[in-house]
C-alpha cells in the first residue's frame, strides 16, 4: 500500500453509478429474466474501462472497477455463496434504522419510497446449508476487467489499485448452524478465499465494513452490553478471515450506513475508533463529510494511530450533491495531517457514490466526478502546504 511520502494521495470508497444500457440487463438477470449473458458480460467490461479512465481523468491515484459487475456492495455474495436461499424476500433492515424510522416516520416515508429505482431490493440471506465459497468466476472476471482497463492506461497514471469485497456479518440470518458464532466463522471462511483471491491477483483488497457501527448502534432489542460483545465477536471473525493477509494489502472502510436522513442516532466515532483499529489492516477509511462527524477529527488526538497505518477520511458527502471546495478539503486533510502525520494520510469519501445499482442514485453520476475533481484539487493545495512545494 502506497502512502503519502511525496504528496496526499487521493482515492475513493468503491461503487460508482452503472451505465443505463447495464442497468436494464442486470434488472432483467435479477428478477429471473431472459438476458443476453455474453452482451452482459462485455457490458461490464466496458462500463469497468469506462470509470477507470474517468477516475484517472479526475485526477485520482487509487482506482477501483466501480463495481459495475454488482447489483449492490453487500448482496452481490448471493451469487458468490452457497449455503443460502432468498428467503421470503424479508427487506434487509439493519437494527438502526429503525430507530432513525420511528423518530422521522414522516421523512422515512419519502426516503424509503425512491427505493423503486433499485435494479432488485436488498434482501435478506437465509442460510439453510453448509457455506462455501463459489464465486471464483465471478471474482476472475472482476479482475480480468479491472486488469484490462488498467491496461488502456498509459504508464504510471494510477499509483495503485483496489477491489472490495463485504466483510461476513449483514446480509444474511443463520438457519442452519448450531450458533450465530459457528454461522460468522462459516461465511468468514468463505469470504476469505475472495479475500485471498484479490491480494493474489495483485490488488489490495478493501473490506467493506458497515457492520461493526451496526453492532455498536443504538438498538432498543440488545443492551450495551450485548453489541459490545457482538462487536467484538465481528472483529474476531473479520480479523481469523484476514489472518496471514499482509496488512499493507488490506483497506478497511467502515460507515455509518447508507440511509440519509437526519442521523442523530449515530454512535460517537470516538466510541467506534479503538475497536475499528483492532481489524488487521493496514488503512482505514472512514465517514467525514457527513455534517453529523465533521467535527470528530478531534478523537485522534486521543485515538493513537499505531505505526505503520493510514487514515482514509472521507472528505467527499456520499449524501449529497453539494461539490465541496478545494479549499476545506486542503484545510481538513491539514487537520488530520497535523495530528497522525501527512505521511499517514490518504484523502478520500464517505461512502460508495451508489452502493446499490440504482437507476436513480442519490448523487448524480456528473456531480460523482466534479466531486472527484475538488478532491484531487484539494489534495494538491494540501500537498503544497504540507511539503512546501
């Protein structure tokens, strides 16, 4: 993993908007619908070539494939686990969310109604079988697309690139193993040879986490008690998923959920940063522009950063379509580069720009890019302060 020794280098969370012409044949594989596979598949690759050029334009130096092959960053693993049935199609729900529905119930109402435009609703995983592990197609093209677009680039354009995968805990409820404990180390030894499979192709490999903020939320049905040991039992798993991974291969992104509303729930990050340091990683990124966290770059005063790792903050809104400015971007990444060290700091964003194929994501794809621009301009202002040159 590339750090900031010379300049802040700029990257972002993962998914980016798929074209339209995309989205329509991945509805019609979604809900069980004759499609073309082969023109599907070349869709991919193309909508792959597309965003990682455009990435580059934008001025980014740690790219991904967008995710154009997912219909979204959690549930994709339905196509890449067995062990699992759909269920009765029970919508995916985590715990906090309803406690935000119950306080804003007219505003929820709204929100949840765009929900339409989705290419397939999330919903929850039933595990009713021994899970494996059968995603190895899938994952060899995702790195076949992102290798090949790579490829169309001229030489030293991108400093490095990543793939993510879910971490084990979220998307589905256990009906077959003897505990929730055994059910985690399954799909974590799963997930662990798509783990494997991204760090052996090359790339480093982003674990998408929202699930330990989750554990840690406010939830009327658990005490405090019980989501600090259902956290610690999810980084126990996360961390026996990731054992003998370099952890300078290893992101790890971690959020505060994707619905956007009022958000005056939220856990305090000073509460969720010591526990987030115990995954085995090597950089962690995080939310920042949320206006519910701008504030909290004050915890790493008392937060150590041990050695050797780096900070993502997400100094771009996954919420908004707002574009902010080079200059408090400049002016945040001074702030955490004040404290844990320019060396130690990577500029980045929230969240994915649309972690659900959607037809209709919450920021337009044009805005997506502007936003990726501000970064990387910010970045540059922030590089001329913090070296002088």
């Amino acid at each position: 993993m590339q750090r900031s020794t010379e300049r802040i280098l700029t990257t972002h969370v993962g998914s980016l908007a798929r074209p339209r012409d995309l989205l329509e044949t991945m509805r019609e594989k979604e809900h069980g619908c004759p499609y073309d596979a082969a023109g599907f598949a070349k869709q991919v690759t193309t909508a792959v070539a597309d965003v990682v050029r455009q990435q580059v334009e934008t001025g980014l130096d740690i790219v991904t494939d967008g995710e154009m092959s997912k219909v979204s960053f959690l549930t994709y693993v339905k196509d890449r686990l067995a062990g699992f049935d759909g269920g009765a199609g029970e919508r995916l729900m985590p715990p906090s969310w309803q406690v935000e529905i119950d306080a804003f119930p007219e505003y929820y109402a709204a929100y949840l109604g765009k929900y339409t435009e989705q290419v397939s609703p999330m919903t929850t995983m039933v595990c009713t079988g021994p899970v494996s592990y059968v995603g190895h197609e899938q994952l060899a093209t995702d790195v076949a697309n992102l290798r090949a677009a790579l490829a169309e680039l001229p030489e030293g354009a991108v400093t490095e690139a990543f793939l993510p995968s879910t971490s084990p805990s979220g998307f589905g409820r256990n009906e077959h193993y003897a505990s929730d404990a055994d059910y985690l180390a399954a799909v974590a030894e799963a997930l662990r040879e798509e783990y494997l499979g991204i760090v052996d192709a090359g790339f480093l490999l982003q674990v998408d986490d929202p699930w330990l903020i989750e554990y840690l939320s406010e939830n009327p049905a658990t005490s405090p008690d019980q989501r600090r040991a259902d956290a610690d039992l999810h980084i126990e798993v996360l961390n026996h998923a990731l054992r003998g991974i370099p952890e300078e291969k290893i992101r790890l992104h971690t959020c505060y959920g994707l619905n956007h509303g009022p958000r005056v729930h939220d856990i305090a990050f000073r509460d969720v940063a010591p526990l987030m340091l115990k995954i085995n990683a090597g950089a962690y990124s995080f939310e920042v522009a949320n206006p519910r966290h701008q504030h909290e770059w004050k915890i790493w005063g008392d937060v150590p950063l041990p050695d050797g790792k780096v900070i993502i903050p997400g100094l771009l809104g996954h919420a908004t379509n707002y574009v902010e400015h080079p200059e408090l971007i400049a002016d945040q990444i001074e702030l955490y580069a004040g404290i844990v060290g320019r060396e130690n700091v990577l500029a980045g964003a929230d969240c994915g720009f649309s972690s659900r194929a959607s037809f209709l994501p919450e920021v337009h794809p044009t805005v997506v890019w502007e936003k990726f621009r501000a970064l990387s301009e910010g970045a540059r202002h922030a590089s001329a302060r913090l070296w002088g040159r």
